[in-house]
C-alpha cells in the first residue's frame, strides 16, 4: 500500500505543474462522483438495502469507478 501511496504522490507533484487544470480535473470528477451518487441513491427511495447491494457498497462502487 505505501508503494500506491508514493506513486500517487509523485504523481500528482508531476501534475502539480499545470496546477489550473488540475484542480479543474479534480473537482470534475468530485462532481460527476456526486453526480452519479446522487442518481444511485435516487433508486433506493429510503431503503438501505436493493437487490443485495447496501448504499455503503454503492459508495464503494462510485468510488472505485469514477475517474
């Protein structure tokens, strides 16, 4: 994991140097995270659970798709 961590950091100190877009990328893609969370949990209508899938695992999901 710290092997993740520490390319992830160079990564983004490698990008750092066009700062404008990317905090202009990063907060696309909050956005369009929040965007399909929102979509998604409009589909559970208050219930916590849908077809096996609870709305931690959805979060999940997002997560791990988004980008």
């Amino acid at each position: 994991m710290r092997l993740f961590w520490e390319i992830a950091l160079r990564s983004f100190r490698k990008h750092l140097t066009y700062r404008a877009a990317t905090i202009a990328g990063l907060l696309t893609n909050f956005f369009f995270g929040w965007l399909k969370v929102s979509v998604l949990l409009a589909l559970y209508n208050g219930r916590s659970v849908v077809e096996g899938i609870s709305q931690n695992d959805l979060y999940a999901f997002v997560a791990l798709t988004q980008a």
